[in-house]
C-alpha cells in the first residue's frame, strides 16, 4: 500500500512551503481531493529548509511589498490560525547602504513602501553605525530599518500548514517523486510518480529550484534556474545583544543575524554558476569570511559551529510565477529567487483563489504571469540579497 491514491482533484508537487501552503489554503476553503507529493523522506527539506529565515517588507517593486506586507500579517497569525507558531522575532531588518547608486534607488524605494503603508525609516550613516554595532560601517552613507522585519522558522510554518491541511483531509506523502505529465491534446490527464500513476487535470509545480524538470518533460520552458548560495552559524557570540538587528551590507550581499547564541552570516557569490550543486563550496567560504571579519571583527574569536549551502529558485526578473501556463491545468507557484520563504503564507492563499474564485484577488498579481517572459515584461527587483 502506498497510500497514493488514483485520482485527486488537485496535485501539488513539492512540500516546501509553497506546496504545503497551496494545500492548506485549498483545505481550508473546503476542497477535498487533494494530493500532495515530496519526493524526501521529509518535508520542507528543500529551498526552504537551507534558507536564513529572513521576513521582510522591504522591496524595491510594488507587488513584492505588498506579498510581503499580506504574508508576514499571515505570519503573526500563524499559532492563532493553525495552532502552531511560527516563532516570529522582530528584530528589524536594517539595510546599510555604502554606494551612491543604493542610496538614490532605496530613496525612491522607501517613497513606495511609505506609499503601501510599510513604515520603513531612512537612517543617516551615523545612525546606522549605532544600530549595526559590533558590526563596523566606517563607511555607511545610509540605511534603511523597518522593526517590523526579522525571522521566523521555516520548518514550523511547513508543518503548521501540512498538519492542519491533513486533518482538512488532504493527503501528503513523503518519499513520492513526480517522474513525468500525461496530456492530452494539451490538457493535464495523469501525473506519474515513483509509486504509480494519479488521474487528475490539475497540477501545481511547486518544486522550487526543481521546477523546470516538469516543464521539459512536457515541452514546456519554465525559466526557474537553481543557484548555490550558502551561510555559516557561530559559536556563541556574548557580546551580541538579543537588539542585534538582521544587518545587511547590501553592496556586497552579505548579512547577519543573530541566531541561538551565535551568529548567522551568509554572503550571496555573484560568480556562482547555475547548477544544482547544494555542497559547501571551500573557497567561497573563506572569502565570505575574510569580509564577515572586516564588518564584525568579534568573529575573529568565534568558531564556525554549522554550515548549509542550498538553491535559490531564480528567474530572469527576480519575481515568482504564480498561476496558468500554456499547458491547461499545468500551474506553476515557483522563482521566488531567494525570498519565497517569507512569501509562502500568501502566495498558497493566492493560488487557491485562483483555482477557487477565478483569479488572485487578496494580491494583484498578474503581472508574474508566465507570459511576461516571452512578451518581455521583466519586472526586476533590486533588493535582492
Ligand atoms: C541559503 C538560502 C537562504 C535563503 N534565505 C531566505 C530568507 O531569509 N528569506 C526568504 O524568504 N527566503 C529565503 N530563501 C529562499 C527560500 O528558501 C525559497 O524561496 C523558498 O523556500 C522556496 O520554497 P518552495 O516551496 O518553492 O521550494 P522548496 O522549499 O525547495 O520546495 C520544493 C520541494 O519540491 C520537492 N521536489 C522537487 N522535485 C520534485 C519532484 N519531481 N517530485 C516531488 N517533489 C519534488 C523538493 O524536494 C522540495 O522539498 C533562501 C534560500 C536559500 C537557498
């Protein structure tokens, strides 16, 4: 028995948060086949299992703040709603900008964000090197802080939404991969999988940095590329406060926050190639060091006491693609491009109003529409970090 049913009105693929969240959201608005498939023997072990839990409103692009503003409401709502808390601490996240260009673009950036009621505030580069301390910005020209940002724990609100979408009567497997799509005459009939075949005409595709696997084996170009990213946790730090906010040096995309009694740090490599390797790479993380070191000399002192390297799931723009594509029934909730742990909540919310109501009415978001690649729409974010 391997508990995989034959037919299922919905199947999700993937259980990180975006699936786990798409099941939910659909559970709870009284939708009863539902299938859910990840192909590890746990779920959330993916993307959102490696990522830095990070939960912020700042962002350049009006449809990510407001994803964001909507998703970290869910959040706080999560142990009320679900009864599992998401362990949220607001600690704030600051941005410290040291290049002109940064200043003028996150100027405008907090402009919108004020706009949409975010109420992010500019610092001046004194400000700044007071809040970030220990860490040293002798050279910060500004920044930006919102108190509302901080972290929450990805693999609290995955089990929150799978355990509460099961006793709705969802069904969520583990240890089951999606191998392959039957259509026909361009029409979703039958997902197949490691323990057979379902019948249904309805797929989500929320495989994360995986995501273009399915479309290639039905001919369907899905511009989600995997890319390595990778952070290190300290041993414990005394001198940092439980104030430490989650301080970004955004020129050189690296970050840090407090985590335990340690310190988080991680640094995006721009050099990275497209791949799926998810290893720590050696060299990269004796430069990411040798800058953490500059910017928070105590680390000087500390032993590294875990590392993870995992894959953002990019796109060409930045931004997810969330709904229809040209192949009917085939859905893709996918290319968050290293920010979809925060924006899970909603966007599973979202994709239920679509295969419920129609469309996505809680967010506008038709523009990240999987058209918009070849109709060359890009909406590129720039608060990528
Ligand atoms: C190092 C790092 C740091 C990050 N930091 C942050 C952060 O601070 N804040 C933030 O918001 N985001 C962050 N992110 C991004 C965030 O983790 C992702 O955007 C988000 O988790 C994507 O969720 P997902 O459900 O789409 O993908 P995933 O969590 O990867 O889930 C996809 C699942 O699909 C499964 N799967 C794949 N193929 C198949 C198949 N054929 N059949 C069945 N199952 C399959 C996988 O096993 C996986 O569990 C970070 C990412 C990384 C790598």
């Amino acid at each position: 028995m391997s508990g995989l049913p034959k037919t299922a009105d919905v199947v999700i693929l993937g259980g990180g948060v975006m699936g786990a969240s798409t099941a939910y959201h659909l559970a709870i608005r009284g939708i009863k086949n539902i299938l859910l498939l990840e192909r590890a023997p746990f779920f959330g072990t993916g993307a959102t299992g490696r990522c830095a839990g990070g939960i912020r409103h700042q962002f350049k692009t009006e449809v990510n703040i407001r994803l964001s503003k909507k998703s970290l409401s869910m959040i706080d709502a999560l142990e009320e709603e679900t009864g599992h808390s998401a362990h949220v601490r607001k600690c704030g996240y600051l941005f410290v900008l040291t290049a002109e260009k940064d200043v003028s673009v996150f100027q405008k950036t907090l402009e919108l964000q004020h706009s949409l009621g975010v109420k992010t505030e500019w610092l001046s580069g004194d400000e700044v090197r007071r809040l970030a301390a220990p860490c040293v910005f002798p050279d910060a020209l500004a920044g930006t802080f919102n108190t509302e940002d901080g972290l929450a724990d990805p693999n609290s609100i995955v089990m929150a939404y799978i355990n509460t979408a099961r006793r709705y009567g969802a069904v969520c497997l583990t240890d089951c991969s999606a191998i392959g799509i039957e259509l026909e005459k361009n029409h979703v009939r039958k997902v197949c999988t490691s323990l057979g075949t379902v019948a249904t005409e309805t797929v989500v595709n929320a495989c994360g940095p995986w995501s273009a696997f399915l479309g290639n084996e039905i001919g369907l170009k899905i511009p989600v590329y995997p890319l390595r990213r990778q952070w290190f946790v300290t041993e414990t730090i005394p001198e940092l406060t439980s104030e430490f906010p989650f301080v970004i040096d955004f020129a050189q995309s690296l970050y840090f926050h407090r985590e335990g009694s340690g310190l988080l740090s991680g640094m995006s490599n721009r050099n990275e190639k497209i791949g799926e390797d998810q290893s720590i790479d050696p060299k990269w993380e004796m430069q990411h060091i040798e800058a953490a070191v500059k910017r928070m000399p105590l680390l000087e002192n500390s032993g590294i006491k875990a590392r993870q390297a995992g894959l953002y799931e990019l796109t060409p723009d930045a931004h997810p693609i969330i709904g229809s594509t040209p192949v009917e029934g085939f859905h893709l909730l996918t290319g968050f491009s290293g920010h979809g742990f925060m924006q899970g909540p909603i966007c599973g919310k979202l994709m239920a109003e679509i295969f419920i109501d129609g469309e996505a009415t809680t967010v506008d978001i038709s523009m990240l529409d999987y058209d918009r690649f070849a109709e060359k729409r890009l909406i590129p974010e720039y608060n990528v970090v």
